[in-house]
C-alpha cells in the first residue's frame, strides 16, 4: 500500500516527540514548546535488527581486542599513533552520526544538546587520554538508543497493526467483469461489486435498487440499514445478503479508516503532564550541568594545592556523562508508549499518554447501551403463538411473508425460523407502510407487522403491548390473532464482566439510552447497574453528565454513534465503541476500543493505572541513581564506567521496565 508509506514518511517526525537523544533522529519543531526537537526512534527499526545495531557490534569488537591489547595480550606495537588510530577507528562508527547531529543541533541554535554532552565528554576522554572510556561512552550510549528505537517502534507496530483494517483489494467492474484491484489504486467514479458479507473499502454511493448494510459501529443504529439507490455507504460498512454495487465517490487515503491511521500516527503529540514537565525540566537541566561541569574543572584551580589539569577535567567530563538527561526524558515517553502499546495489543485506542493519565483517575463510567453493552443487532427472544393455532406452520408462513421484505426484523425472524418453505404460496402480497406486511395464504389473509397493523384491521388482541420490553412483532392468521414474536438485540456476552470489574475498581456506573425506558431499565437490571436512564435526547445525556460533573468527580463516557459524540466532548475521558464508529465519535473520542467489547472499559482503567505506576518508578529509579552517582564524580570518587552505568545503564533500565508493561495480563 504505497499511500501508506507516504503517509508513515510525512508523520514520521511527529511520531516520537519523546525529548529524548537519539543518534539517528530528525529535527523540527514542536508545538509545545516551539523549538524542540522531534525524535524518530523507529526508524532504524524499520531497517533491520542487524542494520541498526552493525556499527556498535562494530565499535564493540574493536574496544575489545583493545582493551586486551592494552592489559591481557600487550604488544609492542600497539602504542603511539597506532594505540591511537585503534581507538579512534573504534569510535567513528557510533561517534560519527552523534557528531553531526550535535554540529546540527548547534547550526540551529539548540547548543545545550544531548549530543553536545556526549562529544565533549568523549572528545575530551581522547584528549586527557582516556581513549577506551571515550569509545565506552559513546558505544553504550548508541546502544541505549537502539534498544529505545526498538522499544517504540514494536509499540508503533501494535497500533498500526491494529488500526489498518482496510481492504486491501477491491473487486473492481471492468467490462462488466469483477477484477480484483488495489484498493489504493482505485480512481473516483469507479465501480465496485460487493459481495454479501464483505467490507465496503471505500466510501461510495450506492448503484443497486436496494442493499442492507451493517452500520451499528459506523452509526450507533441497533439495526442494520436499508439503503436504497443513489444514497452514501460508507468505508467500514459490511454487505448484507445480496451483491452490491457502489460507485466510489473518495479515494483510498480519504477514506473514514484512513483517518483513523492518520489519528493514531499523531497520537503521541498529546503529552501527559509528567511527561511535559521533564521535556522543560531538560531544557533548564543540560545548560546548569554543563556550567557546573566547566567549575568542576577550572574552580579547584583557586582553592586546590597540587592542581591537576587532567585529574580535574576528567572528573568534569564524567559528570557530563552521568548528568547527560537521557536516562531521565526517555524514562517517561517509553513507560507512556509502552501502556499505548500493551492497550493497542489488547484492541484498546489511546489517541495520547496524556488520556492514559487521565483515565487511571476516572471515578465515574457513563455508558450508552445500544451497540455498547448490547450486540446492536436484532435476535429473537420470545415466540409466544396462542394454542388455537400450529405454532410450526404459522412460524413457517410469517418465514414465508417476510422474506419478501429486506428490513432487518425480516433476516432476525430467517434466522430464527430456518429455510423458506418454498412450498407455500403468498398471493397479493401488500406492504403497509410503517405498519408491516399482509397477504394471502391458502385462501386466507396473515398479517405480520407491528400492533397498529392489528387495529387497523380490527383484529382483536387480548396483551397490552406496552408490558412488553422488547419490540413486538404481531401475528394475524385468518382475521384471529395468533400471537407474537419479540425480537431485540441481545446483551454483549462480556456485558457483565464489565460491569462486575468497574465495580471491583470502585467506579460507579451509569447507563444513558435513547431507547424507552422500560427497555434500558431491563438491560440495567439486568446487568447490576443501579443508575439507568431512558427515552433521552443527545441534549439529555448532556444534562445528565454535567450532574455528575458537578459533584467534581472525573468522568468517562463510553458510546457508538454520532449522537454520543457531545456527551463524549464533554466527559473527562471520551471512550468510542468500536474501532469503526461513527466519523464525529471517532474524532472526539480519547480512546476507542476497537473489538465492541465493553469488558475492555475497565482493561483501559487498569493499563492507564498500571502505566502511571511504571512511570513513577522510571522517574525515581533515574533521579536517584543520577543524583548519587553525580555526587561521588564531583569527589573523584566514580569513573568514566560508574559514568556510563548512571547514563546508559539507567536508560537501559527505564527501557526494559517500560517494555514491562507490554507483557502484562490485564
């Protein structure tokens, strides 16, 4: 899919906006801060393990054999200018890349750079002699990055695995033949057949007289939709019983799934405050420890008997390794990405760390509950046929007359009932708008449809169909009332689950429904939900949300269609039901769980509370090691190798710790 490399090449920059040092990173502007630069850590990923990691296997070799040749297996010629050149060999494979971006970094006006530290130090270890601690330093330091490159680049695969859904071929009409077609390479004005049960690739206008689709993600509907000629469908949506003609109206890469990708690819320019506060914290950081670095060295000079020039800017340059701020800007960005990752792996959408944050704190889940916490697609539930009729037979007829229909009680009642008798003989069939069906069988007449049909014909029933809480479907056989079926769409399987695990964390949930009352009232029973409200208008769930809102409690609101997507605004917190939700939910959306499963609510809680805490570990394990190692380099006490531990050995650590998460079970 070339539109997708294109679109990975254009956001590339914004991918990773981590703060962190990167040997291999580009340069722009953020729109935090206004100078700062944007980090790509995955993009030696992309070329290979081997690739990214050949120039530090290289480096590493080298400093071995001349570590040896120095203490274990000494040689006569291994002194002087040959010792040297040895070294410096070593060094330029990893040293080169972070020579140039520090000369970049510099060119642009950004001095206080990681890069800067690392080439002084390094620099300055090969001035003083210290020729293997400079290789060391820069070899480890390449090193850490790499693994940091890796460890983002898997968690930008999760998500991006995740979200491209989108067919990749279409069947295109050529000459009235269905040729398979990159979806990318379809043209506007195209025509695609869709056969029953595919996914719809591109956004189109219908061609064929009629076509049922399944939309419930794409519009909060409980029902599949009856489109009829001329009318739009949608990328995402699936094909119903009969083959499809849609002519594309939008191209591939504008399609609803591909800005979704779009969506997610900018995700991480949304920063969580622990996180912003670090990238600031550098920035004032790096520029005091290089002055403090210049005193270490030139001070002693006024105070110190015996001064040595050397001793003293050694000890500075082990400083600037230990204080290099690596270890502490990426400790967050990492633990962030690693929660986005383990979420994505789960089938869980977090559009910035900053909502991972967020939803650790949510006290308050607010939920719709059609395509929510029910299938959204209709089922039969009850069939109730009075005595004085063959319960088979009439199920056979009613089979018979609504297969003449394509509305989705009509598939509900096949479903149920099984294979068309086609045996049986329907005359004068006749639809009746907004009431049902009626026709003639065996001389007789069967009306099938809703109670407004019974009255109309005076046909006398002995229920009252408001005690009912499920949609009613009436039956009349030879002007007598035979009984009915009661058809809803059933209660997510993982439902209560749900529920059962919001409450094992302490939030208190609330169900919202524009559905009658009776009917949200029954799913709330039950499920175990004590707060449910039906019959509402967008306008009411609105109201109803700021009453929670204004006890000063956070709040998440979890929905499907576009009317949930002000609720959703408004929430602390905005969960979209369905990776493939409508386009306005999409986009005001936080957080989208993609595979409909409502028990995901409280698996997000918890990644969000479980990240938060790794995070924190990260930040302290960073601050503590640096602040003790940073002391014993100002006394002497600590070499260039205690120097590298607390620099790369901490990155390493907030790394692995990070990576953590994403082998969790939640």
């Amino acid at each position: 899919m070339e539109h997708i490399h294109k679109e990975e090449k254009i956001t590339k920059k914004k991918i990773n906006q981590s703060g962190c040092c990167s040997a291999h990173e580009d340069h722009g502007h953020s729109d935090e801060d206004g100078h700062d630069h944007d980090h790509d850590h995955s993009h030696d990923a992309e070329g290979g393990i081997l690739k990214m990691f050949l120039p530090a296997i290289i480096s590493f070799i080298l400093l071995l054999i001349g570590i040896a040749l120095d203490h274990y297996f000494p040689q006569n010629w291994f002194t002087g200018y040959v010792r040297i050149g040895w070294y410096v060999v070593a060094y330029l494979p990893v040293g080169l890349p972070v020579l140039k971006e520090a000369y970049e970094s510099i060119m642009k006006g950004d001095v206080f750079s990681e890069f800067f530290l690392m080439c002084i130090a390094t620099i300055g270890a090969f001035a003083i002699g210290e020729y293997p601690e400079g290789v060391a330093v820069m070899l480890f330091y390449t090193i850490g990055e790499n693994f940091q490159g890796l460890a983002v680049s898997r968690a930008k695969s999760n998500i991006k695995s995740l979200l491209d859904q989108r067919p990749d071929e279409v069947n295109v009409l050529q000459n009235n033949i269905a040729t398979k077609v990159k979806a990318a390479d379809v043209s506007i004005g195209s025509i695609i057949q869709l056969k029953a049960g595919e996914k719809l690739g591109l956004d189109g206008e219908l061609l064929s007289d009629t076509a049922s689709f399944n939309t419930a993600a794409l519009t909060g509907e409980s029902k599949p939709d009856t489109k009829v000629k001329g009318e739009a469908v949608l990328a995402g949506m699936i094909n119903g019983n009969t083959i499809a003609l849609v002519k594309v109206t939008k191209v591939y890469n504008d399609s609803k799934l591909s800005k979704i990708l779009e969506m997610v690819q900018n995700a991480t320019t949304k920063k969580a405050p622990a996180e912003l506060f670090i990238r600031k914290f550098a920035k004032i950081y790096t520029p005091i420890v290089v002055y403090l670095a210049i005193a270490i060295c030139v001070v002693p000079m006024l105070f110190v008997d015996n001064y040595v020039f050397n001793q003293w800017l050694y000890r500075a340059l082990v400083f600037l390794v230990i204080s290099c701020p690596c270890a502490l800007v990426i400790s967050i960005p990492l633990g962030y990405f690693g929660g986005i990752g383990a979420a994505s792996k789960n089938g869980i959408l977090f559009k910035g760390s900053n909502f991972l944050d967020s939803i650790s704190t949510i006290q308050n889940v607010v939920m719709d509950k059609t395509g929510t916490m029910t299938e959204g697609v209709f089922k039969v539930q009850e069939v109730i046929i009075s005595e004085d009729f063959n319960k088979e037979e009439i199920l056979k007829f009613v089979n018979v007359l609504e297969s003449q229909s394509t509305h989705p009680v009509a598939t509900a009642i096949h479903n149920h009932v099984g294979e068309i008798d086609a045996s049986i003989e329907l005359k004068n069939v006749e639809e009746i708008s907004g009431h049902g069906l009626k026709a003639e069988i065996n001389g007789k007449e069967l009306h099938v449809g809703n109670f407004k049909l019974m009255d109309k014909f005076n046909i006398n029933y002995d229920i009252d169909p408001n005690e009912v809480v499920y949609t009613t479907i009436a039956i009349a056989y030879d002007k007598k009332f035979a009984g009915y079926l009661t058809i809803a769409d059933e209660i997510k399987a993982d439902a209560q689950e749900a529920v059962n695990k919001l409450k094992a964390l302490g939030v208190k949930v609330t169900m919202l429904s524009g559905d009658k009352s009776n009917v949200v009232q029954f799913v709330a029973n039950k499920l175990g939900i004590a707060n449910a409200f039906g019959d509402l208008l967008p306008e009411d769930k609105v109201s109803k949300l700021n009453e929670i809102k204004a006890k000063n409690e956070t709040v998440a609101f979890v929905g499907d269609g576009v009317n949930d997507a002000p609720v959703i605004a408004l929430s602390t917190v905005g969960i979209a039901m369905g990776g493939l939700g409508s386009d306005a939910t999409i986009e005001t959306a936080d957080i989208v769980i993609q595979d409909d499963k409502p028990s995901k609510i409280a698996m997000a809680i918890n990644i969000g509370k479980q990240t938060k805490k790794i995070v924190w570990q990260n930040i302290t394990l960073a601050f503590v090691v640096k602040a003790f190692v940073l002391i014993l380099g100002a006394g002497g006490l600590a070499t260039m190798w205690e120097a590298v531990f607390a620099d790369v050995g901490v990155a390493l650590l907030a790394i692995l710790n990070a990576v953590r998460i994403q082998k969790m079970k939640f």
